[in-house]
C-alpha cells in the first residue's frame, strides 16, 4: 500500500508544478481543491476536493498519517489559509508554503494599493468614479455590491456556468459581465477596456501568476487608475518559498521521505 504523507493545496499553477515536483521525485501526495477542477493526478498522486474546516482537515491528516502540508493555493485563499494554520498547529506538522511572484510595488498616481474591499469602495465613491472594471472574481461581485448597485460597473468572470450563476444571484447585471479568461496579452486587455470605455480599473496583487504586471502596464499605457486590493499577510509559522529548488530542499529538510521511498514511491 502506498503512504501518501504530503497534502498539497493547489487549484493553481504553483499547486501544479508542487505535484509535478513530487512525481518526479517519487513521493506520493494528495492534491486537494475545494471546487471540482479537471486535475489528472499521475502515478503517485490521489486527488480529491471539497473545502476543509480545521476539524475536518486534522481528522483528513490524522486518518492518512500526514506528515507535511504545501500550501500552493491561491494568495487570496483568506479561510484556507487560517484552516491550515490552525490544524498545522494543532498537529504540529509543518506547513511548506509555495509562494508566487509579485512585482515591487510601485509608487505611482495612477497605482493605488488598498488593504480591503471598503477602503476601496470609500474611495470610489468619494471621488466620484465611473465606469469600473473589476478583475478580482466573481467571489467578490458581492462584496463590491455597495459600489455597483449605483454605479455603472463591468466584471470580468470565467466563462463557467457556476460563475454566471454566482453573479446572478448576486443581482449583478448580466449585460455587465465580460466572460473570458485572464490574459497576459496586453493589446487583449487594452482592447477590453477600450471597448467597455473603462475608466479606472480594480484588481487583486495575484502576483505574475495572475498577469498583474500586464494590468498595471495597460494602466500606466492608457493613463487610467488601477487600483489593487493588497494580499493578506501569512501566518509566520509557514515556511515560504518561491523557487522549485527552495521547495526540494525544504521538503527534504523535513525528512519525510527516505532516499529509498524516494526512488520506490514508497510501495
């Protein structure tokens, strides 16, 4: 039987390239996403999905002999990040969190940092601004709401059945939804905000991964305001890095795996 000591948090292009590490080292892991998402796990991965609480989530590491958790999901996984937290704590296992790029900060007129959704929105309304697009997900369509319900406003969302009707329900006007993926095509988004007349544009710091270097680009091109809602801060418990390299010798350090295991995938 094999032992799968690893749980990796992914849904993301890091938590894709943690599993594609773990295969070719032979380690046998669970991938975990807490939506459905078309993942083919290879020969030493299982994957599941469903969200965790930090109860469920020490009753999962408890029942299959968890020894490490990656955390490789997205920066703005808020709950997921203090679910881990607590059940690491709680079983003293350590937490290896695989961080994206971010571009530096800049200081800029026309780029706004914000810590939270209502610093944002006080800003929009106290300086009268029209014609927003948001790229921060449908998640946050009703935390926006203040905002767009008198304001004329655009989001951009995945063009997925589950997303639409999020949106809906939320009472968001169809007609305002742009359905299409996230690019790094810059004349692409300056053909989106061109077309929808946009006048200040609102986004997550989602790192390279989520193309917010082509977003503040596009807005330094046009001359328009882009204002990004700040990533949360991690708890310090979690050992953070960022290249593939940084990740092999943290796993290592942990001493889970035995250069037998390694090479066997422990069967």
């Amino acid at each position: 039987m094999v032992v799968k000591k690893v749980i990796i948090f992914g849904g993301t292009t890091e938590g894709k390239k943690v599993a594609a590490f773990l295969e070719r080292e032979a380690c046998p892991y669970f991938y975990s996403t807490k939506t459905k998402i078309d993942f083919q796990a290879g020969k030493y991965g299982t994957y599941r999905y469903g969200a965790f609480t930090p109860d469920t989530l020490i009753d999962f590491c408890e029942e299959h002999t968890i020894q490490l958790i990656i955390h490789a999901s997205h920066p703005f996984a808020e709950e997921l990040h203090q679910t881990i937290y607590k059940a690491s704590l709680r079983l003293n296992i350590p937490v290896i969190r695989f961080e994206r790029t971010y571009p530096e900060r800049l200081s800029n007129e026309l780029i706004r940092y914000f810590s939270s959704y209502p610093e944002v929105i006080r800003h929009l309304l106290d300086n009268n601004i029209q014609q927003v697009l948001a790229l921060t997900g449908v998640q946050t369509i009703e935390k926006l709401k203040p905002y767009w319900q008198t304001h004329p406003t655009f989001f951009r969302i995945l063009p997925r059945e589950s997303s639409v009707d999020i949106a809906k329900q939320s009472g968001f006007p169809k007609e305002n939804l742009i359905l299409s993926f996230p690019s790094e095509d810059t004349q692409h988004e300056l053909d989106v905000i061109k077309k929808y007349h946009i006048k200040a544009v609102i986004t997550k710091e989602s790192g390279d991964s989520g193309f917010l270097s082509t977003k503040i680009k596009v807005a330094l091109e046009l001359n328009i305001p882009l204002f990004i809602i700040q990533r949360c801060e991690l708890p310090v418990s979690f050992i953070t890095v960022k290249q593939e390299k940084e990740l092999a010798v943290a796993i290592f350090k942990t001493g889970i795996f035995s250069p037998v295991e390694r090479i066997k995938g422990n069967t």
